[in-house]
C-alpha cells in the first residue's frame, strides 16, 4: 500500500494528474474489497454460531437477518467466493425468493448492512473523497 501511495504522489509530481487518479480509484476499490471480505467473514461467523436456531424456525431470525441478507446481497457481487452462491441458494430454499430478492434488490427493510453496501459499491469514488484517502 505504501508502495502504491509513493507511486501516486511521483505521478502527481510528474503532472500525470488522470494516471494517478485511476491508481487512486483502483486502490480505493481494492480497500472496499478487503472490507467488504471482513464484513462477510463476520457475517459468516454469526451464521454458523446460530446454525442450530436456524434450523429450528421457518421465518428469519430478527437478530440474524442483517446477517443472512447482507451475505444473499453479496453472492452476486463477490464471484470470488462461490460458498456465498451455494449459501443464497440455501436461503432462497429455506426463506423463500421473496426475501432473497428484497436482499440482492436493495428493497426497504430487506437488512443488508449499510457499509457492506458501501463497500461493494460500483460507483466512481468522489475526487474529494480520493485526495482525502491518498493523503491519510
């Protein structure tokens, strides 16, 4: 990362403004993934911890749906980890199509934890937001 940010701040230098931008949005990007993967794992862990209440009800744990939908949001956006497809898959059975399409279709209430929105995210990050990342 260092390395990376020492390669931006040359390119600056050398007035090669658009380059830099790009390594700028590329690091960005990469630091939403790395995030995104820790939110997963996290998520992950809850699941398996209350595999047995799971199993036990019909309808979604309260407690436990920010959790399970936010993992359904993730399935299409991290194609990197394929358990995550296996795991919707999984949940469309045991929830329905209904929840997991309130899920992966961002509806209200469907609780998708709101930074892992964020972080998996396509969107261009702001110039503002990339000279105050680079400078950090």
């Amino acid at each position: 990362m260092r390395q990376m940010r020492r390669d931006i701040a040359l390119l600056l230098q050398s007035g090669q403004d658009a380059t830099a931008r790009i390594r700028v949005e590329h690091v960005i990007r990469e630091q939403n993934v790395l995030a995104a993967n820790e939110f997963i794992e996290l998520f992950c862990e809850l699941v398996v911890s209350r595999l047995s209440i799971i199993a036990k009800r019909r309808e979604c744990p309260a407690d436990l749906k920010e959790g399970i939908a936010s993992l359904i949001f993730a399935s299409p956006r991290c194609s990197e980890i394929p358990e995550l497809v296996a795991l919707r898959k999984i949940f469309e059975k045991k929830y329905g199509k209904d929840f997991v399409s309130a899920a992966t279709d961002l509806r209200p209430n469907s609780g998708v934890n709101r930074m892992l929105i964020d972080k998996l995210s396509v969107r261009t990050p702001s110039h503002e937001g990339n000279c105050q990342r680079t400078s950090d």
